[in-house]
C-alpha cells in the first residue's frame, strides 16, 4: 500500500499475484502500461481533456482486469475529472496515475 497525493491508499500489487493462470493478464497489463502512460503524458502536455479521458478510460479497463482495483478507480476518478474539464482535481489525479501506475507490480 501507498499513500497518493489524495492521501489514499492503494495497493500496488495486483491481486492476481498467487493465480498462475490471472498473473499473465496482469503481466500484459504492466507490459502495454508504460506506453499507455506516454499516451497520457503527451495529452496532459497538449491540454486534450478529451484524449486524456480516453486514455484514463483505456487504461481504467486493463488495470481492473489485470486485478489492480484501486488503480482502476483511481484511472476512473481521472476519466470524470476530464470529463468535467475539471483541471484542479485532474491534475493531481493524473500525477498519481502515472506515478502509481510505475511501481504496480504483478507479484
């Protein structure tokens, strides 16, 4: 567990770490991650709130496959935030993303 910026907690490892079979969901998730988080870098850069709810929304979906819940919901908070145009609270949201989603760990 770790604490983000919003002080909450989330877990880093997916929960799939002790299924043989679910750990290579996770292990794709982790290998597409790095440059789905590119992705949302460049469009954070441009001020595209429509491309950066996309790739929160893309990446949303994998992480709750791969078993990282909180991530998941972490990626939707960021998904309604540019959804919202809401640049306060999406910013910091989209720090964390990309910060989190480089230490998740699948075991």
């Amino acid at each position: 567990m770790v604490n983000m910026k919003s002080e909450t907690k989330i877990n880093l490892i997916s929960c799939y770490w002790n299924d043989p079979d679910l750990i290579e969901v996770a292990d794709v998730f982790l290998s597409d991650l790095t440059q789905s988080l590119q992705k949302l870098q460049n469009a954070l850069k441009k001020e595209n709130w429509e491309d950066i709810g996309q790739v929160a929304h893309y990446i949303k979906g994998g992480a709750a496959s791969a078993g990282f819940s909180d991530y998941a919901g972490l990626c939707a908070d960021l998904q309604l935030s540019a959804q919202k145009g809401d640049m306060n609270q999406m910013l910091p949201l989209a720090d964390d993303v990309i910060s989190l989603g480089r230490q998740l760990r699948s075991c």
